[in-house]
C-alpha cells in the first residue's frame, strides 16, 4: 500500500517529548447556543503537547478542530457559549497557569509572549491600513517595552527571519501589495514577535499553492530548530501531517477518534475515518481501488451534534458499522500511545 511519507520516529514513545508536558488540555467541552438548539462542537477532548515537538490536529472542516485551539487560546466567549474543562500551560519558569480561569491581565502576559497563533486568513487578520512592518513593531514593542526605533529594527529582523525578500522595504508595504505566501510569512513574523514557546497554527498553509505551501512548512521546522519552539499544526491535509509532525489527533465531530504517533496512523490507520481520510489521497497505482486497502465513507458531511446525540459519529458514513455502534464508544487504547475510538478496530485497520 502506497501511503504518504512520513519523517515520524516511529520507534520512539507516542506520548509528548521527555519531561512534564507544555501544555495540558483535559476533558474540554465547548458548546453554543441554548433553548434546546446546542451544538456541541468540542466534546471530551483531551491531549498533551510536549516541549520542542510538532502535533497535528487533523479532520474535516466542522470536526472542531479551530474551536479547539481558539478555546485553548481564550478566544471563544459569548452568551449563549458553555466551556467545561482545563487546559493548562507550564512557563518557561516551572509555574502552571490554569488558562481556563486566567483573567485579562493574565492573559495579557500568556498570550503572544508563552503561546501564540497563526490564524488561517491572513488577509482577515492584518490591519488593512497598517504597514506590515508598524503591526510587527507594535507587537514587539507591547511583549518586550521596546521604543520605537529599536521595535522598528526588530520588525526588519523578523521579516528577513520569516524568509522575506528585500525585508527593508516589505515592511513599508501594505497587506493587500503583498502575495498570500508573503501575507502567511508576516503573520507567522507576527506570532513569533513575542518569543513563545507554543506556537498554534490554524492552517497555515490553505489557498497557497504547493510550492508555497512547501516553503511555509519547512519555515516552520527551521523555526522549530533554531528556537526550540513547540507546534501545534491544525490542518485537514494528511500530506501536510506526513512532512513535519510526529504525533497526530483526528478529529470528528467534536471528539478525537484516533491518537498516536504518525507514522503509525498514516500507514495502518485504526478508525475508519482515518482510512477514509487517507482513502480521499491521490494515489499513483492505478489498481490501487482493487485490491485491500483504505475503506471509502459514504457520502456525508460531519453532524451538528446536540445534547440528545448517542452513539458513534461516525456511524451513518462508516462502512463497517454495526448495531452496536449506536451506543457511546470510548478511546480505546489499541497499543501503547495508540488509541482509537472504535469497537471494530482491529476490522478497520
């Protein structure tokens, strides 16, 4: 079976790197809405990011991924919002910061300067009527008290470091004189303004052409090496997942149903979404849809799941389904590091 290349160390333990995790995430819920009409789009996820390493969050568009990672950031409020969970930094001085009840002023010291995010529309996020360069040294001045000739400077540093050509004069450009490749760079220049530790990237690489794409990617590794930062990569492209991460959650609907290491998932997947998802990859041989392998779902699109839903999510696409996925089933621990949420998996792997 031809499946992506992955640079994981599969021999290597699948849980976060040596030592204390950086980041601690247990039991989040996130629902929306009230009166009857609740969508639970995060439901019971949990999960670990360890210091220095690359994790991929991975599934459909709706499968709660970006909520996820905007809940762990402090960045989903409103009304009719309900949040349950804890999710827990460690500094860079031993403390722990309980980011579910950090007030504003906690926040303010945590957020850009510990853990930063790389949101996917760069044209969205950049302030149309700012230079590029002035929105960097703003940043930098806020996390490091900078004035404003040395924030300037520091810009420039940042935009050269972010791979940017002819950076003295790109930070007197505007957003929109700038490519989309370009854009991503400045908004990852950006994230790393304050130095932190944990850098969330919420599809970095969507709408950028291949060669792009490439080059955003193997920026982020070369980042990784030199500040030793730690990446959390939400994305639904596997390809993407099989180049730089070594650890992998997919999502669906809410929940992780399937966690280990990546080259273990990408090569013999144990829950029938994760073999649809790769199923859905170009494949080079021709006969590849005759033989054994990967599984197809069947047509669907990822469910609104409300406070009366039962059973696996998965059910109605997935093509070993039985009666007795009409009851709640748990992650399942498959091998050591290695779980999967799904009673047949032995089946769909």
């Amino acid at each position: 079976m031809n499946g992506p290349r992955t640079r994981a160390d599969t021999t290597a333990t699948a849980g976060p790197a040596a030592g204390r995790p950086l980041l601690e995430v247990r039991d989040l819920r996130v629902a929306f809405g009230a009166g009857g009409s609740e969508t639970r789009a995060v439901d019971g996820v949990s999960f670990e990011v360890g210091s220095g390493e690359t994790l991929a969050v991975v599934g459909e568009s709706g499968s709660g991924k970006s909520v996820t990672m905007l809940s762990v950031m402090g960045l989903v409020d409103g009304r009719d919002t309900a949040i349950e969970g804890s999710v827990v930094y460690r500094a860079a001085d031993g403390r722990e910061h309980d980011l579910r009840s950090a007030d504003a002023r906690r926040w303010q010291d945590i957020r850009g300067a510990e853990i930063a995010m790389v949101f996917q529309d760069a044209s969205a996020t950049l302030d149309p009527l700012m230079t590029v360069g002035a929105q960097i040294a703003e940043t930098v001045s806020l996390h490091h008290g900078l004035g404003a000739a040395a924030a300037w400077r520091r810009a420039v540093e940042l935009v050269t470091q972010v791979g940017i050509a002819a950076p003295e004069r790109r930070v007197h450009a505007y957003p929109h004189q700038l490519s989309g490749g370009m854009r991503q760079r400045v908004m990852i220049a950006l994230a790393l303004a304050g130095e932190p530790r944990l850098l969330i990237a919420d599809e970095p690489t969507t709408a950028l052409d291949v060669t792009i794409q490439a080059q955003i990617l193997r920026l982020l590794e070369r980042l990784q090496h030199e500040r030793g930062v730690s990446i959390v990569l939400v994305t639904h492209d596997l390809g993407v997942v099989a180049e730089v991460a070594r650890r992998v959650i997919v999502m669906y609907a809410g929940q992780i149903v399937e966690s280990g290491l990546a080259g273990d998932i990408l090569t013999a997947p144990r829950h029938p979404y994760t073999a649809a998802l790769l199923a859905c990859l170009p494949r080079l041989d021709a006969a590849a849809d005759d033989g054994p392998g990967f599984r197809r779902a069947k047509p669907g699109t990822v469910p609104r799941i409300g406070a009366g839903f039962t059973g696996c999510r998965f059910r109605s696409r997935c093509p070993i389904a039985r009666p007795q996925c009409e009851n709640e089933v748990p992650l399942i621990d498959t091998a050591p590091g290695w779980q999967a949420r799904c009673l047949f998996w032995e089946e769909a792997s």
